[in-house]
C-alpha cells in the first residue's frame, strides 16, 4: 500500500474516532465536525509521524527521478548526450 493512501486513510480514521467520541456530547454538530477536524490534525501530527516521514520519503524520492529525468531529456535534446544513456559519466572535455 503506498504511503499516501496510509497517511490519508489515517487522517480519514482518526478524523472519523474523535467524531464518534463528540457525537456523545451535547452541542451543536457543525461545532462537533470543526473540533473533530482540530483536536484530529493535533493526533495526526504525533500519531502518525511515521507514514508522514514515508510519505514524504517517497514525495522526495518521486521529484529527484522527475528532475534527473528532466536534465537527461534536455541534455539529449541540445544534443550534449545520447538520448539511449541513463546517465553521462564523462563530461564533454573528456570525450575525445
């Protein structure tokens, strides 16, 4: 499963717990939805530390490929590179 569908199913489940602990009390239930969604975002932050770090683990992951992919198509089409290579190990001085 991958982080980003934990890390929002947790945020949905936590959401979903401190409501059903508030439909118990006697108030209003726009204000029962609004203290849900705080006192679970304050949870979220400790509870669920660790699919954050994975999420965001992954986020960086995801945006590092993205940008080395971006420089090898750009140096393939300014013609600097082979677009068959993954990755150039010698600089233009040193190809002779």
């Amino acid at each position: 499963m991958s982080a980003a569908l934990k890390y929002t199913l947790g945020r949905i489940g936590l959401f979903v717990a401190v409501l059903a602990g508030l439909w118990l009390v006697d108030m209003n239930v726009f204000l029962k939805l609004m203290l849900a969604l705080v006192f679970s975002a304050a949870l979220s932050f400790f509870l669920l530390r660790g699919w954050r770090d994975e999420l965001a683990g992954e986020m960086a992951d995801a945006t590092e490929r993205r940008r080395t992919e971006k420089e090898r198509l750009r140096s393939a089409l300014a013609g600097d590179d082979d677009p068959n290579s993954t990755t150039s190990t010698e600089g233009p001085d040193t190809a002779r």
